[in-house]
C-alpha cells in the first residue's frame, strides 16, 4: 500500500506543470515540501569531480543558469571528467532538465561510489542513459535497446516510444524507495525495477557491471552527471529527499 501511494503522488507530481518563479529556483510549495536545489544557476557548490576532491578545472561551464558539459573526444570522462554531488542520498526523487546536442552520449548516475573505479572510465553506478538515439551508435547496442535514452544503462530498456524533443530541455526523473527504483521521462514512466534481490543480481551477472562488487545494491550512493565527451545541458537539478 505504501509504495502504491509513493507511486500515485509521484506521478501526479512529475505531471503536474512546474510552476517556478525562474530557472534554477524552488517554489515555496517546493520548498515547504522539501525540495533542494543541487544546482543554483550561478556557480557549481555542491559538486566536484568523481575523481577530485575539488571541481574540475576544465570541461565544464555555469553559462546563462546553464550547466554544460563541453565537447571533447567522445571519449568517457576524458575530459573535464564526471561530476558528482557532495552529498550522497539513499530515498529520493530526483528531477533534472537536460538538452543534448545532435550525436550526443551522457547520463545521470545515482548510488555512485566515486572510489570504486580508480582507473580510466566513469564513476560506476545506476545510469539513466542520455543520448541521441538516431544519431549514436551506442543506441544499437547492449540488448534490447537497454542503452537508449531513459534506459537504466546496459540493464533494463526504456521503450522506443518515448516523449523527448532535441530542440527542447526535457526532463528526466529518477524516484527511489529503499530496493525500487523508477525512471520517468517528461512526465511518462519508461521503467520500474526492484534491486537487491536474485533477479537483479542475474540481471547484472549479464550485464558490463558484472565484475563491480555489490552492483547497484548500496544503501546510497553520490549523484552523478557524466562526461562522455560530448556537449550536454542542464538545469533546475533538484531532488526531494524522502528518508
């Protein structure tokens, strides 16, 4: 019955018009609800790099409220590097704005251990994949679909028909609940799984995490926005704390 609740207000919360004063500021219903801002529009408090203690010092900018990651090889965390959250989380709803360009691969990471990879690559956590289907070659592979745009990376697929617009900012929402996890894309429910179980540990036995202990199963973990070498946008990052 809890979760069936969690779940009706969620989704009336993530249909419901955003009604905010500006980009990169909370109402005072979302404020009074609890809501954060993990991105203020101004500076990056409250990251740095994955693998730095402080934020990195090229590749990414603040423009016009804007976070963007900047072009580079293509390459993953090549250039400026993933960032992360200073603050890990464990119950939430997370909501960010994206806007990619044509071609591009990033994503939004969450129950990250940013010490669990200390060789090349990305911070290894949950991603919900961002990326320019019709135009990346990384939509067509993996299985299924399962690293297309809102999937949960190289596990589970979101469905090829989705509401997402290139030209727009669109949003991507990411709720958990102790082991069940939810992906939501402008308002629709792409996906739902439960972790910490049998089935999740077979789903990860077949999966490139495999060989990383206890896959997707900690109690919390960092947020994370990638670099994958190409030019990403984002804004009125927040989440709402549910612990």
């Amino acid at each position: 019955m809890k979760k069936n609740l969690l779940a009706i207000a969620a989704s009336l919360l993530i249909s419901a018009p955003a009604i905010t004063a500006a980009d990169n500021t909370l109402t005072p219903a979302e404020q009074q609800d609890g809501w954060q801002l993990l991105f203020n529009g101004h500076d990056t408090s409250g990251w740095r790099g994955a693998k730095l203690t402080g934020f990195p010092a090229k590749g990414w900018i603040v423009e016009d409220g804007i976070l963007k990651v900047l072009k580079g090889n293509g390459g993953e965390s090549t250039n400026g590097g993933d960032i992360v959250t200073l603050t890990p989380y464990r119950n939430f709803i997370l909501s960010v704005d994206f806007k990619i360009t044509e071609g591009a691969n990033s994503g939004i990471k969450y129950f990250v251990d940013p010490d669990l990879n200390k060789g090349e690559g990305s911070a290894i956590g949950c991603e919900f994949q961002i990326l320019d289907d019709l135009r990346h070659p990384d939509a067509k592979l993996g299985v299924k679909g399962n690293r297309t745009l809102g999937s949960l990376y190289d596990l589970i697929p979101a469905p090829a028909d989705k509401p997402f617009d290139i030209n727009e900012f669109n949003t991507a929402t990411v709720i958990v609940r102790d082991n069940h996890v939810e992906h939501w894309l402008n308002g629709v429910k792409l996906l739902e799984y439960d972790r910490n179980n049998p089935m999740w540990n077979a789903l990860v036995a077949y999966s490139k995490y495999r060989d990383w202990p206890n896959f997707g199963n900690h109690t919390e973990g960092y947020i994370l926005l990638q670099d994958h070498g190409d030019e990403v946008w984002f804004k009125n990052i927040k989440i709402k704390p549910l612990d």
